[in-house]
C-alpha cells in the first residue's frame, strides 16, 4: 500500500524515525495500529453505552453532577 504523505508531514516523520532509532515504516505502522484499535474500542464502547439507554439503563442527572463536582471540586 502506497500512502502518500505532504512533504511537511514527511520531514515530521523522518525527524521523528530518526531520533527515535527507528524506521520511518515502523513508525507508520505504529501509528495505524493505535488508531485503528482506538477506533475499534470507542465503537464498541459507544455500541454498549447504545444497549446500556435503550435497556433504561442511564445515569441521573443530579448523580452525573455529583460525579464532576468530586472530581473537579471548586
């Protein structure tokens, strides 16, 4: 697979490759893999949050701003 990249992006990845030791290959593949796994675990988590209201199962209101409020006091 051919992916062609602008040349400011391919000067980034080149420096990058090159201060980490690496191939500049290896570092795209890098790449695609923790997007591609991102995006398959925030499908799925959206999918279950889906399942989770259409279930009636949902948080209060009132229990979401008590949530925030311990976590960002003040």
């Amino acid at each position: 697979m051919d992916v062609p990249l602008n040349p400011d992006l391919q000067a980034k990845l080149s420096r990058l490759a090159a201060e980490q030791g690496r191939a500049s290959e290896a570092l795209v593949v890098e790449a695609i893999e923790r997007m591609v796994n991102y995006d398959e675990w925030f499908l799925r988590e959206v999918d279950r949050g889906l399942a989770s209201a259409e279930r009636g199962d949902l948080v209060d209101h009132a229990d979401v701003r008590k949530m925030i409020d311990d976590r960002y006091p003040g």
